[in-house]
C-alpha cells in the first residue's frame, strides 16, 4: 500500500511541476509558425513571396528546437527586435539579407543559384503581445535550360510551407508541400505538371499529424488523458477513441473540401472548454450515464476536427494529393493517439487501476489538474490576462 501511495505522488508531483512551469510562461507569447512560400515562374525568373518571422531570424532563435519564442534562451534579443517599428525593421532584416540570404538553398537542375532580393514588407502590428509577420520578395534567374529546381533553408528557420501558385493550372494541379526543418523540397518541374511523389507526401503527412499531437499538441494529450481517466477499460477506451476518431475526421475533411470555415479565435477556446468538462466529468461521473459520455466524445471529436484543421489551414486544400495528405495527417493524429492510450494502459491501468485508492489519489487529483489547466487556457485564449 505504502509503495502504491508513494509512486502516485510522485506522479501527480512531476505532473504540477511541468504545469506550473506552464503556467510561469508569460502571457505575451509568440508561438512560432511555419513560414510560407508562395512561388511563380516564368520564362525569365522563378519568384518567392515569403511569409516569415523576421524577429525570428535576425534573433537567431532555433525553430526546430522551441516552439515560442519565449522558450529560448535568446528570447531578450527577439524581443528587442519586436519593438522595433516597421521601418527599422526592415532596414535591420535588409541590412542582414547576405547572411540570410546564405541560408537558403535554391537549386535549378541540381545547381545552387544566386538569390536576389526585391523588396521586404513588415506588417504593421502595433500590439506587441502578437506576433507579426514579414514578407520577403525575391527571385532567382531562369534560362532557356532551366528543367526543374529544389528549396531548402537552413534548419534553424523552422518548418516551411511551399505553395504554387499559376495561373495557367486547375487548382487540384497546383502543387503544395510541408518541408520540416531543414528539409530539401522534391524537385518541382517548370515543363510539366507538378505532383509530389505519393510515398514522400504521405510520409510528410503522417509526421505532420504525429507533431500535431506529440509533442506540440499539449490541449489534445489531456483531453485523451482525460478520456483515459474516466474508464481504465481497454474495450471502453478504445470504443471512446474510434468513436473521437471518426467524429474529427468528419469536420476535418469537411473543412479540407472548404464546405465548411473556421474560425481560431471561436475554435480555440471552446477547446480548452471541452477539456475542463473531461475533467469535471470524472470528477463527477457517478453522476454521469455512460451513453451520454459517447455523445459528448462524439461532439468535442467534431469540435477538436476543427482545431485539426487549423494546422492544414495554412499548408492549404490545394495539392494534387489532397486525398493522401488527409489520410496520412489523420494517420498520424491516430498513432500518436493510440500511443499515449496504450503507454497510459500500460503504465497505470494494469498496475494501479484496480486499487481501492485509484479514484482518491490519482483519478480525481489528476482530473482537478485537467480541468484547471483547460480553464487556464480559457482565458489565456480569450485574451482575459
């Protein structure tokens, strides 16, 4: 009994200590984004528009290690360069634009190409606590010889978006592609139609919906961790996971065919909601009729389907693969799923669920901590504080 207690403890004592390192992080957090590269050719040049985070680069914060900025150690730096107006930072990113510049690989028929820069857009957000975005307009030569080329920047920039965008091609032939940190592009064709090779795009994918949930999905981990909380019955569990599954795909795909919009600023914190009143419901589930929580798994599924496809949101709905890019992102949203179920399972299921103080020491104080943290973020996401 005494060793039971003891594990249990420590458990909930490693789990406050990550949470109240959360709740220390500043209210003015710049969570990084993937940048996004819209690309033209023509006879003569092939045209980048870039929409990047130039605070991002010039601070030489790593991208592919953080997740917001302010989880750096040269979060100070990055912050100095946030203050600066419009012009000023234009000036400073311009100014640096041969070192950057160094850091982008274009490639025409295998062949590192000259980058040459046209002009830098900065937006005008005067608000500090969110971050602005700075388009970056540059090209590179083409001749007559030019077949194909590929993109590539250095990992520290993060992931990147590359969109295609021609007027002489139908939408479902335009091509799009997620390149993780430091990743080279497939090789896009000038003389013919693009398409990513299946296996490449899929596999993206997949990683895409992995990440999404581990580890940078942290409001889906204990929304599931909730779901574990309420039953420790694999059959049950399972049950409650095919049936979110099935509920997120729907509103995924829905919003991928654009037959439906969404709206982050609504999505988001009805979300957090929806893990306050997992939590609760544990608390509470003696209360609670077991078909009723098969509804409301079957309604937060659709609901977190749209927090979903925020992330698809910017990639776009345009690629030739859209149907293996869902399939493959949905792939990977459910092995990260089922993961932490069975690492849950295994882990405390099997060794600690049938004890009598299960419910007293480790259900109920963990879905407190649930529901506290899902409220937090609440308010965190309506801007309260």
């Amino acid at each position: 009994m005494f060793s039971y207690i003891k594990i249990i403890k420590l458990y909930l004592f490693l789990i406050i200590l990550c949470f109240l390192n959360l709740f220390s992080t500043s209210s003015i957090s710049h969570e990084i984004k993937p940048s996004i590269a819209d690309f033209t050719y023509d006879e003569s040049y092939l045209n980048f528009k870039i929409r990047l985070n130039a605070e991002l680069i010039l601070s030489k914060i790593d991208a592919s290690t953080v997740s917001n900025t302010d989880s750096s150690s040269l979060s100070e730096i990055y912050d100095k360069f946030r203050i600066l107006s419009k012009k000023d930072l234009e000036e400073m990113f311009q100014n640096s634009w041969s070192e950057i510049s160094s850091n982008i690989d274009i490639k025409i028929n295998n062949e590192t190409k000259k980058i040459n820069l046209i002009k830098t857009e900065v937006e005008d957000i005067k608000n500090f606590e969110i971050s602005r975005d700075t388009h970056v307009y540059f090209r590179v030569l083409l001749d007559e010889n030019s077949e194909q080329f590929t993109f590539r920047w250095v990992k520290n920039y993060g992931p990147i978006i590359l969109r295609e965008n021609n007027n002489n091609k139908l939408e479902d032939e335009l091509v799009t592609e997620y390149l993780q940190s430091g990743m080279e592009s497939s090789q896009f064709s000038f003389k013919e139609n693009n398409f990513s090779k299946t296996f490449n795009s899929f596999a993206k994918f997949f990683v895409l919906g992995i990440q999404h949930i581990i580890p940078k999905g942290l409001d889906h981990i204990l929304f599931i961790f909730g779901l574990f909380l309420f039953s420790s019955s694999l059959k049950k569990l399972i049950s409650q996971i095919t049936i979110f599954t099935i509920a997120h795909s729907i509103t995924l795909i829905f919003v991928s065919l654009s037959l439906m919009r969404i709206n982050p600023q609504i999505v988001e914190p009805i979300i957090a909601l929806s893990i306050v009143y997992i939590g609760l419901e544990n608390i509470f589930k003696k209360y609670i009729k077991e078909y009723l929580r098969y509804v409301v798994i079957l309604f937060f599924g659709l609901l977190h389907g749209l927090g979903f496809a925020l992330v698809l949101s910017d990639i776009g709905y345009r690629s030739t693969d859209l149907f293996i890019n869902l399939v493959s992102f949905n792939i990977g949203i459910e092995v990260a799923q089922i993961s932490i179920v069975m690492v849950l399972y295994l882990l405390i299921a099997l060794n600690f669920a049938k004890n009598k103080n299960y419910r007293i020491f480790f259900q109920v104080p963990s879905s407190i901590l649930i529901s506290s943290v899902g409220l937090y973020w609440f308010f965190e996401r309506i801007n309260f504080f």
